[in-house]
C-alpha cells in the first residue's frame, strides 16, 4: 500500500471538495447520485472515499473498472457493431447522474499498443453523445465531475522512479503532508483564480508561445476567459481557456512524452495552417498521433490552451499520466494545448446561451478527441492586445502578474 490511512482520508477529503468546488454553476445537494468510478489498484482510496460520500448524504454509484486485459481484448476483437454499442440506460443514467469521481491506477499503460487506433476512436466517436449529455448537465449546474491518481508500480515504472518516489510526489502534489489538505487547496486555487481573472480582463486578440523548438500563435476569440483550478482535476494548477480555433498557425512541439489510449507518444511536433493541423511528427508514436488527429473534424484543431506557474505545482518528475504532467512544475512551469474538444465553461456569457449554434459561431471547437500534449521548455509568452499593442503575460515559468 502506498498510503497510509490517514493520507487516505485526507485524499478523500480532497476529492469531495473538488467535487463539491467544481459545481460552479450550482451547488450539490443531499441525496444527489453520485457516480465513484475506481481502478482496483485505488480501492483504498475509494472505500474511504464511499464512506464519507455516504456521511454527506449523497447517494453513491459504486463501479469499479475492469483491468486493461479487458479492453485490451475489446479492441483487438470486436467488430464495428461491438465497437459501437452503447448499453441500454446508459443515455437515461447520464441524465440522472449528478456527481462523478474517477479514482484512475493502472496496472499497464501499453495494453492497447498493438491495437488499431481507428478501432479506439470508432468506439470513441459512439460514446460521444453521452459525454454531450454531461457537458450540458454541467452547464446547467446539475452535474460536476473530478478525477485524481493513484500510484501503481506500473506508473512510477514508466515514470522512472521507483514506487516511494512516485507516491511522494503524488503526495506533494495534493498537499496530503498537510495538516489540513483542504485548506491548502482553497488558498491556493484562490491565488491561481485571481491570476485568472487578470488575464480575462485583459483585451487579448493572440496569444504567442515562444521556445526553442516552437512558435505558436492562438487567437483567443470573442466571449472567451480563463479558468483556474476549480476541481474538475486533482491535482489542478494550470490556468486554461478554449480559443476561437480558426486562428491557430504556427508550430506546437509537445517535449513531454505521454501515455495515451495504451500508446506511447514522445515529442510530437504539429504545424498549424489556418485553425488545423497540417503536418504531424513525432519522434515515437507518429502513426497513433495521425490516426488520433484524423478520429473527426475537430481532432486536428485546438481545443484549449493552458499556462501553469511553477511556484504554484510540486510536481518537479515526468509522471507517465497526463493528469500529473499537465500540471507540471519544475524549473519553468508548462504549457499545454488539447486537439479535440474545447471546454464550455471558458465561454465568458450564460451558459444556458451556449447552444451548439453559437459554439460553431464562436470557433468552440467540437470532436471526439481531447488530447493534452505538454511543453516544458522555457517559453515566453505575448499577448497582443486589441488596440495592437503587446504584454509579455509569461516567462520562466512564470505569470508577469
């Protein structure tokens, strides 16, 4: 066991805050249903977790995950219609459910290498709907959701550490050396709010990211602002928003490796030409990272753009799981883009008007696919202004603010 009992507790404690922090457009009720999603190797964590979700009174949904061998044979063996198939009142509890918590530890992060990835994104591309129902539930404030990790030996193998040190820095990443984990993330997310709120009041038309191996523009859009923390992740240290997609050029060079769909991915290089990717390389993984871009329309476009300031993260290692790497701290913070699907919660009206209409109109961009792809380089990054002046926002891993 990793933890001990009372880091598990602490962590549970973490996790039904950010669950109850990520209603943001409502607020969780007694007797809400709440879905508890775990790996086996995470049990620990979610039996603590079960009996305090049940002292507050919401209604809990236990299921646990299969291990990987299972969609392992999945993928290698069904057929389209398999592929396909959606349970019968999956659709009816996606609209029932209020609350979900994803308690990930995977015991093998390469079970699908060998798997055709237009075989995941069919699959992918099926269950799309169900998600668009939770997006819509969660813009009318019935339903949040957070996710966090849990250290397995497959994990700190792949991160190349050994299973203390990757428990150590999962620790450190969620304050459960704190006396009162809790309130640590309240002061913190409060922090990396107001940072947030700076760079939403500010009348950016691009952003420029700016390194040694890439040169990316984003142009933010109308209606747009950035979100901070807020619970959706544990942990959560990036301050992210969706830009107008259309107005992306330029080159993204991801030198974080990373761990996706059971396929290992290092240095992904993408060239931007009017909103969508033109050219994709990598130097492990190209034809997975192809297959994933060409999954729907929306794969090879932007979804989001994100900064995190490494005086805020403790995550200082490569952790082999894009929860963790997307908030990497180290010597010069991080910067990630998504292809795929863009958030609607960084749209800066009422989110009973954002209909798919004006998500369209907005360049949100809409697809299957949300694929985080991380820089740690030290990067400068210029905002130009809409009266056409320009503000460096970030450097050195850094917020000018």
């Amino acid at each position: 066991m990793f933890f001990t009992k009372m880091q598990n507790e602490k962590y549970a404690d973490v996790m039904i805050w950010a669950l109850e922090t990520a209603r943001r457009n409502g607020k969780c009720k007694p007797y809400d249903a709440v879905l508890l999603r775990s790996d086996l190797s995470a049990l620990p964590l979610a039996r603590a977790l079960y009996a305090k979700l049940l002292a507050r009174r919401y209604n809990v949904v236990l299921r646990v995950n299969a291990p990987e061998e299972f969609a392992k044979e999945f993928y290698l063996h069904a057929d389209d219609k398999q592929l396909a198939f959606v349970a019968a009142g999956e659709k009816e509890f996606q609209n029932a459910v209020n609350g979900l918590i994803s308690l990930r530890a995977p015991e093998d992060l390469t079970h699908l290498k060998n798997a055709d990835p237009s075989r995941i994104a069919k699959s992918a591309v099926a269950r799309k709907p169900l998600r668009e129902i939770l997006d819509v539930r969660e813009q009318k404030g019935l339903f949040s959701w957070t996710l966090c990790n849990y250290p397995t030996e497959e994990l700190a193998k792949r991160a190349g550490l050994s299973g203390k040190e990757y428990a150590n820095q999962v620790a450190r990443a969620c304050f459960l050396n704190e006396k009162d984990p809790v309130k640590k993330w309240q002061e913190v997310t409060q922090q990396i709010t107001e940072i947030g709120k700076w760079l939403s009041s500010l009348p950016v038309k691009t952003l420029r990211v700016e390194s040694e191996h890439m040169d990316l523009e984003v142009l933010l859009g109308e209606k747009r602002k950035f979100i901070a923390g807020g619970g959706c992740n544990v942990p959560s240290f990036e301050i992210f928003t969706s830009p107008d997609w259309r107005g992306t050029r330029g080159v993204y060079f991801a030198d974080l490796s990373s761990y996706r769909s059971g396929n290992y991915v290092k240095g992904v290089r993408l060239e931007f030409k009017n909103g969508r990717v033109v050219k994709a390389t990598a130097q492990q993984g190209q034809e997975f990272v192809r297959k994933m871009l060409a999954m729907d329309k929306g794969a090879a476009q932007i979804g989001e753009f994100s900064l995190t300031d490494r005086r805020f993260s403790k995550i200082t290692k490569f952790m082999a799981d894009i929860l963790y790497d997307e908030n990497f701290g180290g010597k010069y913070g991080n910067c990630h883009v998504a292809v795929g699907a863009s958030y609607a919660d960084t749209f800066a009206g009422p989110q009973s008007k954002l209909d798919k209409k004006l998500k369209e109109k907005l360049g949100f961009n809409d697809s299957s696919l949300h694929w985080d792809l991380i820089n740690t380089e030290n990067k400068t990054v210029t905002a130009q202004l809409k009266d056409g002046s320009s503000q460096i926002i970030y450097e050195k891993g850094q917020f000018l603010y």
